[in-house]
C-alpha cells in the first residue's frame, strides 16, 4: 500500500511534453496468471521544447520490467533508471524507437484501473492515469499516437479479442491460442486506450452515415444479456444521425462496439470506438424496465458517443481542462434527450439534479 501524499499539481506549472509519441505498437499475451506486454514506441524530440536531448522519463507503475531496447540495442540496467512510478532512458537521437517488455497481474488488480479481471472478462480503464499500469509510457493527455494492438489469447476462454480501431487481422496461434489485431489510424492519448477479452454474444446491426458510408455496430454482453440490448442500440443509432444532423458530425471508424461490464467503476468509458460500460448503464428490458431506466440507457449511450468527437478527436491539453470535454458533452447529451423526448421535462429534471447535488 502506498503511503506518500499525493503531489500537489498547479495549472501554471503545465510544460510540454521533452518528447511525443508517433506509433504505438502493443502486443498482449493474456494467461490466467499473469500478462506479458509488449511495446514498441516511435518517439521523437518534441520541436516545441527546443534543441538538445534530455533524458525521456516515461510513467510506468506495478511494473516488472523483463527487457528493454532502444533503436534495436538491448539496453542493460546501468543504461537506464528505474524506480516505483517510472522508467528513464536517454536518446540518442531526434527520432528513435524504444522497446519495452513487462509483466503485470490483471487477475490481482482491485483497483479498476489498467488492465484487470471482471469475473472471466479481462477489460480496461485507462482514464485518467491507469495506463501506465500496463506499459511504459507518456501518460498524459497531450500526448496523442496512432494505436496498433494484438492479443493474444486462450481461444478457448476467450472467443473474443477486442481493442480500439478497426480489425485488420486474427488467426490461429500455438497452445490452442488465437490472435486478433486493432489498427486505431486516428492519433489519441493513452487514457483511451481499450482491450476486452472474453467469452461474450453479441447484437449486431449497421448504420449508414451521410456520406454512404455503413458502419458496423456491435454491442458485447455476457450470454445471460443478450436480450437486454436492443433499447441500447436505438439509442446508439439514434445519437450517430443526431450528432450528424444537428453538429455535421460523421463516425470516423469502420466499425462502433460497446461491452457491457459488471465491475466497472465508471457509469461508461469513451474509449475510441470500444466503448466499455457498466451493465447498469446500458442494459433495458422493455418488459421490465422502467421509463427512467430506458432514458438513462438513451442518454449515456448518447453521451458516451457523442465524446467520439468531443473528447476523443478534441481532447484535454491537460487534466485541468476536463470540464471542458466534459461539460460540452454533457450539454450535447442534454440537446439530444431534449429532442428525443420532451424539452421541458428535460429541462425540469436538470435543475432538479442541480438544485439536489450542487447546491444542496
């Protein structure tokens, strides 16, 4: 447990990322013990911070670190600093890429954040700060890089291998192992990131943008939901002709997924193109549900979509700026279940919640 006081941070002390991440390169090897993550990172000297090379400190907590390399030289403990909350190594150049292996315990994780168990599902949370108890790396906001992931897993236990972007390969492996690999070309920070893996159904439609283009749209639960989904994916259909309607605004991927998740401690993650929410959040049947329960799936659904641009493609500087994102995505979820529904009660119910939690 640690016991230190948590650093004061101040927004007049925000400098410039030393360095910044072009390409990221994860492979992920899932076992029911332990994983073993592979990265590879293709760096460059941030221009804005001037000339020379100083040493590049990346952020890397619960940790073991098996190999590291820089531009393909194997890098020996005397060639780099290691401590509980980071790695340092020193560039040799401009542009470079740097190799790290780690080992971590997803199956021991409490803690929600990173990479951990929910019952036989791996998953992630990655927001604020939880990537870098998967691998080493620059875990702030203003750092944005394209994704490439692979996982590698049981088949047997794991059918389904999931990340951001869109499935660009999978196949078979050794050991009754199967692969599956997520291309995200879109450049975004750390925070979100997203992999799933596990045994789950599906519902599966499509949505076809303004510009004719079909997106596909699946929405994972555990087989026990599966009939559970289909206000979910009204709802989803409805926010993507919204957003474009009402902000111009066309879903960039080829492909949208949400994975329903038991132990999740956010309502919902807008991570690209994988959205991971907590069952609670977007699990409605018609039979049972009540109107209030249908609207809350309506509106996280909405809001957690809507942040695919408003969040996602604009993004913080900074974790000062999380009103931002935030609260114009929450002004758009607002605009939306008001068309939807009606305006006044909508209206109504803001001020009630307002009145009930801020100024209570």
């Amino acid at each position: 447990m640690r016991t230190e006081q948590p650093q004061v941070i101040y927004l007049k002390d925000y400098q410039a990322p030393e360095y910044l991440i072009d390409e990221t390169h994860l492979t992920f090897e899932l076992f029911e013990d332990h994983t073993l993550v592979h990265a590879q990172l293709v760096m460059r000297r941030n221009p804005a911070r001037g000339a020379g090379l100083p040493p590049l400190e990346l952020d890397g907590q619960q940790l073991e670190l098996l190999r590291a390399s820089l531009d393909d030289q194997e890098l020996q403990p005397g060639d780099y600093q290691l401590d509980a909350d980071s790695l340092t190594v020193q560039p040799k150049a401009e542009r470079f890429t740097l190799d790290t292996s780690v080992k971590i315990h997803p199956e021991s994780n409490t803690a929600l954040e990173g990479l951990y168990k929910s019952g036989k599902m791996f998953c992630t949370q990655c927001e604020a700060e939880g990537f870098r108890k998967i691998t080493y790396y620059l875990d702030r906001p203003d750092v944005m890089s394209t994704f490439t992931t692979t996982v590698i897993a049981e088949q047997h236990r794991y059918p389904v291998l999931l990340s951001n972007g869109n499935p660009i390969g999978s196949g078979p492996a050794e050991d009754g192992r199967h692969w599956a690999t997520w291309e995200d070309p879109f450049k975004k920070p750390a925070y979100l990131f997203a992999l799933v893996a596990g045994d789950l159904w599906c519902v599966e439609d499509s949505f076809t943008r303004q510009s004719g283009r079909e997106v596909t749209l699946r929405i994972y639960v555990e087989p026990e939901n599966i009939d559970k989904c289909d206000h979910a994916m009204v709802s989803l259909k409805k926010s993507m002709r919204w957003d474009e309607e009402v902000y111009g605004r066309e879903y960039d991927l080829d492909i949208f997924m949400i994975v329903a998740v038991n132990d999740f401690n956010m309502g919902a993650m807008e991570n690209k193109g994988l959205n991971i929410f907590n069952s609670s959040c977007v699990l409605a049947r018609a039979e049972t549900a009540t109107d209030a329960a249908h609207q809350r799936v309506e509106g996280v659904v909405a809001h957690e979509y809507f942040h695919n641009w408003s969040g996602n493609r604009v993004t913080c500087r900074d974790w000062f700026q999380l009103s931002l994102k935030e609260g114009f995505t929450v002004f758009r979820d607002a605009e939306f279940s008001a068309d939807m529904n009606s305006r006044t009660v909508k209206r109504i119910e803001d001020v009630a919640y307002l009145r009930t939690h801020q100024f209570a």
